[in-house]
C-alpha cells in the first residue's frame, strides 16, 4: 500500500498549489520513494524522510518537506528524488521562488 500526505499545511489545497506555482498539474506524490539531498563536497547522498512530497510537472521538479523545511529537487524516471539544497519552511515563499 504506498503512503501519500494528503496534509498540506494549513490553508493550503492542491488547487492553491497549482494557481500559485502555474502548474495545473502539480499533485501529492506517494512517500515510498528514495529521496535524498545532494550535497557538495560528499561523494554519496544523504537520506531524507520526508511528509509531504509535491510534483511540478511544469518544471520538471518536486518539493519534499523534511522537519518543516521545504527541499527542492528533480523528479527522476524511476520515481526518486534528488535534491539540492532546502529553501525555507513557508511553502509559499518557496513556490514564488520558482
């Protein structure tokens, strides 16, 4: 059975991520993935365990918060989740930075 959060946090819908990213198809993604942070001067990932993971298809990308703080990253063909570095714990303010 794949776990996927429906809990956005509060005041937020799916619809209001989709108008405030400009990504009609932007949806909730299950949590049974590998997702991990890339970080620089590391040879391996580290792991993240994330709570909600969102997908952006418009721009070929995906947010996962991890500890209230918001990652961005790619989506990659088998389902994983690389990502770069966290960009705060407002989601709106991380999906304007889009």
């Amino acid at each position: 059975m794949q776990r996927v959060s429906n809990e956005l946090p509060e005041g937020w819908t799916i619809e209001r991520v989709r108008a405030e990213a400009a990504d009609p198809e932007a949806v909730l993604l299950s949590l049974d993935r590998l997702v991990v942070i890339e970080e620089i001067g590391r040879t391996d990932y580290t792991s993240l365990v994330p709570d909600i993971i969102l997908a952006l298809p418009s721009f070929n990308m995906s947010l996962a918060r991890v500890d209230s703080a918001w990652y961005l990253g790619d989506l990659e063909p088998d389902g994983s989740i690389i990502c770069w570095a966290a960009y705060g714990t407002d989601l709106g303010t991380v999906i304007r930075g889009l």
